[in-house]
C-alpha cells in the first residue's frame, strides 16, 4: 500500500512539473530568396525550434513572416545566423517567461471565479458550462457529445429560442488549438452576449428566434488544460500512439478533407501531424459525428482560432476556388468591414490555401465538402506583437469586435435561409 501511495506521489509531482521560458524568444524572419527559405528549413531540422507562424517549417515560403520561438540555449547563434545570411530578422519577444506572465492581468479580486475578460482554467469554464446552461432553458441547453481522449466530456450548448420543431442552426467551435487562447475566450463571450441581448438586440432577437447556435467552447480541452498547467506553448491534442513516443496530432489536420495531403505532416513529432488516420483523434471524431447527425439543419460552420486577423474560407488542401467563392468572399469582405468598424482592427480575407498556406485535414474543408456552404476559420487578434500571448486587457476589445463579424456572417445566412 506504502509503495502505491508513494508511486502515485510520484506521478503527481512528475504530472505538475511546469515548463518555464526563460531566456526564449520569438524572432519575425522575413524570407524573400530561396537561401532563406532552405536556412529556416535546416535550422528547424538541427534544433528544437516552435513555429509560430506558419505552424511548421513545411509551410515557409518565400515573402510570408515566419514568427519563431527558440529556446534560451540557441538565441545567440540562431541571431548571429540570421543576421549573416542577410535576412530581415527582427525581435517580437525578447523574453517570453516574462512575457507569459504579464499576459494575465492582476490576479483579483478572486482568482477562483469565472470572468469573461479573464482567461479561465478548464475547471472554471466546466463549472461555467453547468451553470449557464441551468440558467434560462428558455434559450439554453446543453448536450455531451462524447469524451476527450483523457475522459473530460465535451459539452456543446445550444443557444435559441425553444422550439418544437427542428430549427435551421449554426455550428462555433472554439478552442482546436489549445494555446490559442483568446480563442476560447471568444466562446464565452459568444453565449454571454447571445443570452445577455436577446430580447434587446434585435440582430440577436432574430437570430435566435429562427436559429439554434451550436457551442463547442473548448474543442481541445486536454490540451487546453495542459497550457494551463504544464507547457503554455502547446497546441495539439494529447493522444498516445503506439510506436512513438511524441503525444498528440493537430486537431486542424486530421478531418477527412485531402488528408495529409499537403500542409501536414506524418511525423508524430511535428506540431501540424495529421494523425495516423482521418478522424483518428477522438474529438474530431466526436464533432464530425455530431455534424453529420445534425448535416441537415446546419447552414454555417464557424471555427475560432488565433493569431494573425484573417477570415479564411475553403478551400485549404486545393487552391482551386471553392463553388461559391464569390459568394463567400463577399459576405467575408462584409464581416471584416464591420470587425474594423468598432476600433479599426484590420482583417485580410481570403481562401485559406492562397491567404495563409495551403493545409489539408481542416474543419472548415471538411463541412464545406459535407454541404455546410457558409464555411469560415477566424483568425483572431493580434499580427504577432503578443503572439499567443495576447494581454486579458484585450479580451473584451477582441470579443466585441470579432461579434460584429460574426453577427454578420449570421444575419446574411438567416437571409439565404429559404
Ligand atoms: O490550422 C491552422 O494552421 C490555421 C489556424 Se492556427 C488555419 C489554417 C486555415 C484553415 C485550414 N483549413
Ligand atoms: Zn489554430
Ligand atoms: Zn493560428
């Protein structure tokens, strides 16, 4: 017995170790000749280096800025490289241990309840989930709709007015990428809002009178969860796979739409690996079930995801326009025009393979194909100054602009309903 409980003390302190950041920056590289290109490309393959933007070194090309965070030991000669190679190489964070920890605002009043201009543990945001949908079954309920692969239950909320038949519906994810925090931060704004101006705002009203809102507020909770409490930097799931020893695939390449076809990687390792299979990942597989099942009432598919303001649509895996690019386009240029509209935030649209790089595995790709039309990845604040580190300060600007763009994505869908 002595030995069990010794062991399990063991594997709590081995499960609470923290990764630190002392020391590590984040450089903006912008290649514009090949050399450049190939001298990323070999960095990345000599040492532990984490792509910001792109997500991995397959996807720098020539003329995009690559943001990279390297380790404390490697900054002196990833710099001194740089810098002889005649590359344009500035620095975004020069210390980013110091800068996680002014990412959160003042821990006060009380660090133990939910805030939504706060970002929240997944402990806060479960307790959040239960009490919000107890809160008006009017306009909210709730359903699980399986388990994260380390058994936490994913819960998608339903927003509309309650009705008794079938109403047309709209499907927001948050959270696929669990760094990507003031994505799920959005989530929470996103039913705050929804529940808050029913009744007043007649945008809303009308919404949710004639439409169910779908809300997944964290799609990645194991690795949301493991941002907080071990490595901040984190951005896949966390499943195991026989035969190596690197944890996770990303949950934005592994959906059966051109699978690992350009865009992904099939090394474990890597930070954009598509998984041993389309939908290998329990989560993914968790969410296409729920859209299929639900493939006829659902008219828009929304996914949250941060940084670099941009609002992609299909397609990622090709650069052939999609059926209804023009379209989505359009209703694109109207979103971005109405984001910019509150505090001057500017956002590019575009499909995604020609506006970011091409990637295949992705949501939005994959219920586009399914026949979900109004298909669109959001790319939050901000272009790389905080990165993922974006301030709480920032929470509520963010969250109030990106509400406008996607009020207006939803009211040009009511409008096509029939
Ligand atoms: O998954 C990515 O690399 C970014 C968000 Se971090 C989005 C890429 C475009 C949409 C892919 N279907
Ligand atoms: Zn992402
Ligand atoms: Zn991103």
């Amino acid at each position: 017995m002595m030995k069990i409980l010794l062991l399990l003390g063991f594997v709590a302190v081995a499960l609470a170790e923290v990764t630190r950041f002392d020391g590590e920056k984040v450089f903006r590289l912008k290649p514009v000749i090949d050399e450049h290109v190939l001298l990323i490309k070999e960095l990345a393959n000599s040492m532990e280096v984490d792509f910001w933007s792109p997500e991995s070194a397959d996807l720098v090309t020539i003329d995009i800025d690559v943001d990279l965070h390297v380790p404390a030991a490697h900054t002196d000669m990833v710099y001194t490289i740089l810098q002889q190679s005649g590359m344009e190489t500035g620095v975004l964070i020069e210390d980013l241990q110091a800068q996680m920890e002014e990412q959160l605002d003042n821990r006060t009043p009380d660090p133990r309840t939910h805030s939504y201009t706060k970002y929240n543990s997944w402990d806060k945001i479960q307790a959040w989930i239960s009490s919000i949908s107890s809160s008006n079954p009017d306009l909210i309920s709730r359903q699980v709709i399986g388990n994260t692969y380390e058994g936490r239950p994913m819960n998608v909320l339903k927003i509309g007015k309650k009705s008794s038949s079938t109403k047309p519906s709209i499907f927001l994810d948050c959270g696929i990428h669990a760094r990507e925090w003031i994505s799920t931060a959005f989530c929470q704004w996103f039913v705050k809002e929804a529940l808050s101006t029913y009744g007043s705002d007649s945008e809303m009203t009308g919404l949710l009178n004639q439409m169910d809102v779908y809300v997944l507020p964290v799609f990645n909770i194991d690795g949301y969860d493991f941002t907080h409490n071990s490595n901040r930097m984190w951005r896949k799931t966390r499943s195991r796979m026989s035969g190596s020893s690197c944890i996770g695939a990303d949950p934005n390449r592994n959906w059966n739409a051109g699978w690992c076809t350009t865009g992904a990687s099939s090394n474990p390792c890597s930070d954009t690996f598509c998984g041993s299979s389309p939908e290998s990942e329990i989560e993914v597989k968790n969410v296409a079930d729920f859209i299929r099942r639900n493939k006829s009432s659902i008219k828009a598919y929304l996914t949250i995801h941060s940084y670099s303001q941009l609002l992609l649509f299909p397609y990622s895996y090709t650069f052939q326009l999609a059926e209804h690019h023009s379209e989505l386009m359009t209703v694109a240029e109207g979103a971005s025009k109405a984001l910019r509209s509150l505090y001057g935030t500017e956002y590019t649209s575009g499909p995604g393979a020609a506006t970011i790089y091409p990637a295949a595995g992705g949501s939005d790709d994959w219920a586009y194909d399914l026949g979900v039309k109004y298909s669109y990845t959001f790319e939050l604040r901000d272009t790389g100054r905080y990165g993922f580190l974006l301030p709480e300060s920032q929470i509520k600007p963010t969250c109030e602009e990106t509400m406008l763009a996607v009020k207006y994505i939803t009211s040009h869908v009511q409008k096509n309903l029939y």
